[in-house]
C-alpha cells in the first residue's frame, strides 16, 4: 500500500510580518507542519503569527540571536527531522513565492528522481521581463559562480529559495559548516554536491510587489566571489583527487600550469621587445603561444568532463535500498 509522504514547510522570519499570514494560508492540505522560525525579528513576527493565526499544523521556533535565514533553515530542519519528516520545503515569508506551486516543487523527490530541489524563475522568458534588471543581472553572475564551485552545470537562479530536501539527505548535511548567512542557498548546492545528492530545478513564477529586499548585490559581490573560490578549491581536491581520480585529475593542473607559463614567459618577452624595439623571434613566439594553446585545451577538456559528472543517481534512493536491506535482514534473523 503507498503511503503519502509527510511534509512540511520551514519558513525563516525576519521582518515579514506584513506578508507572512498569506503565506501560511496558501500553503495546501498536502502540508502537514509549518515551521515558522522567528529569527529574533524586532517586529516580533512569531507572537503575531502565534495571535493571529490558528492553524493546527502551525509550530512557532524563535531564536534567541539572529542567526540569519541559514541559521533559521537548519534549524526548521533540525525541527522536521526530529518529527521523521519524509520532505522539509523551505519558502520565504515575504510573499515572493507561491506555496501552491509545493506539489511540483517536491514531485521529482516523491518519484525519486531528485534529492533536493529548487526553484528557477528563468524558464519562462515572457516572465524574466517581470524581474527587476539589477537582480536579473546579479542572478546570472551568481548562476555562473555557482556552477563552478558547486559543480551543477544543470542549475539556474542560484539565490532562489523556494526549495524541497529529503529527509535522508537533509541528515547527511554538515549543519555547522553550512553558511548562515545570504550565501546559504548556493552553499547548500556545494554541500550537496559533496554528497553526490541530485537537484532538480523546478519552473516558478515570482512576483515583486512591496517587499524590500535585504540582500544587496553590491555588498556581497566581493564576499560571494571569495566564497564561491574557497568551494570550487574545495570541490576539486574532494572530487578529483580525495575520493577519485580520472584523466580529469591530471588535465586540470597540466592544463592551467602550461596556461600559466605560456602567459608569463609571452608577457615578459613582449614587455623585453617593446623596451629594446627589438621583434620577438619565430621560435620565441611559439614558445608563448603553443603552452597558451595546450593549456586552453587542457582546460576546457576539464571543464567538459566536469560538466558531464553532474550527480544523477539519487541519493535517497541508496539510503533507501540500504535501509530495506537492512531491515529484511533483520526480518530474517528474527
């Protein structure tokens, strides 16, 4: 006999309290709990939604101090793992997202065909024009960071946090290690690409109405650019050298060492040519621009193949089979 999933829905709470009863009430009977976090918010969202809402799947958290919307997620899932919660959905409480698209957001999970997935606002072109133009350009730099250092080359809208997890992946996650700030959700895509956990991105529509938004591009541009570093070289040592090695391992440092050398002994000799007014030699050229060439190719044939290792054997899937293994074992020796 199947048996429906038991979901529920985290909802961080800083500063929504305009928006945050709409949200609850959109959320479908296919929901059984909604956590609603109160992140220390100075508008006391948590008491409010406590006085006015009488929902019985509601189940108010606060935080003493502020732990920013990763804080606040982990803590919901925490929460929902403790309940065995088959499926933990994350929606902001500021209105942008709508609850009643939760049904496709955890489909590809209920069929096992995904671990973790996420909203994209890009499917629709006729949509995008809907999207502020500094977030639409800030969402395609992040999207290209993001696939470089958390090696899903399949994904979009990095930043969007309309999101779904299984529960046997969700207790895999390093809780402590995972950013707690506005680097949450793309942290997250690397954490899970180090458990080789399959995401699925998911068409959605957003609307931008009211809300004022606290992430700003300008400010994070710099801090996201050095996080985003610090996981692809994080990604790579794990991938490509700690648990495995292919050609790829090799490709890569051969590759980037003849770009390297091709680029710096052609610089020196342009900058020796031009001081002296004397050409540069056939022999010398050649010299530059052939390491330059085999390292281009070096390169791209890394990418390519990193490209091609997108996770795609979920991972709920194995921790399933391994669980029921081990309770026909258990059966049988019984």
């Amino acid at each position: 006999m199947y048996l429906s999933p038991k979901v529920a829905v985290v909802i961080p709470s800083y500063k929504v309290k305009n928006h945050i009863l709409s949200v609850i009430e959109a959320i479908g009977q296919e929901v059984s709990k909604i956590y609603v976090i109160d992140d220390c918010c100075p508008d006391g969202t948590g008491d409010f939604v406590e006085n006015n809402c009488n929902d019985e799947r509601l189940v108010v958290i606060r935080h003493i101090e502020n732990q920013g919307v990763g804080g606040a997620v982990m803590t919901g899932y925490q929460a929902a793992i403790e309940e065995d919660v088959d499926i933990i959905i994350k929606v902001d409480g500021d209105g942008q997202m709508n609850p009643r698209l939760i049904p496709s957001l955890i489909s590809p999970i209920i069929d096992g065909r995904a671990d973790y997935t996420k909203g994209n606002r890009f499917f629709d072109l006729e949509e995008i024009r809907a999207m502020p133009n500094l977030r639409l350009f800030g969402n395609a730099a992040l999207s290209f960071m993001t696939k470089l250092s958390s090696g899903y080359w399949n994904l979009f809208d990095p930043t969007n946090g309309f999101t779904a997890i299984h529960r046997n992946v969700a207790k895999s996650l390093p809780f402590n290690k995972i950013s707690h700030r506005y680097f949450f959700e793309t942290d997250m895509l690397f954490r899970l690409n180090t458990l080789r956990a399959v995401v699925v991105d998911v068409p959605m529509s957003a609307k931008y109405g009211d809300e004022i938004s606290n992430l700003k591009i300008s400010k994070i541009i710099g801090e996201f650019s050095i996080k985003h570093t610090r996981n692809f070289a994080k990604r790579i040592f794990y991938n490509y050298y700690l648990r495995d090695m292919s050609l790829a391992s090799i490709e890569l440092p051969l590759g980037l060492s003849f770009l390297l050398f091709g680029l710096t002994f052609g610089t020196y000799q342009w900058i020796n040519s031009a001081n002296t007014g004397l050409p540069s030699s056939a022999g010398t050229v050649m010299l530059s621009a052939l390491p330059v060439i085999i390292g281009l190719q070096l390169t791209l044939a890394f990418l390519g193949y990193d490209i091609n290792s997108v996770p795609n054997n979920p991972l709920q899937n194995l921790k399933n089979h391994s669980n029921t293994k081990m309770d026909n074992g258990v059966q049988n020796a019984k």
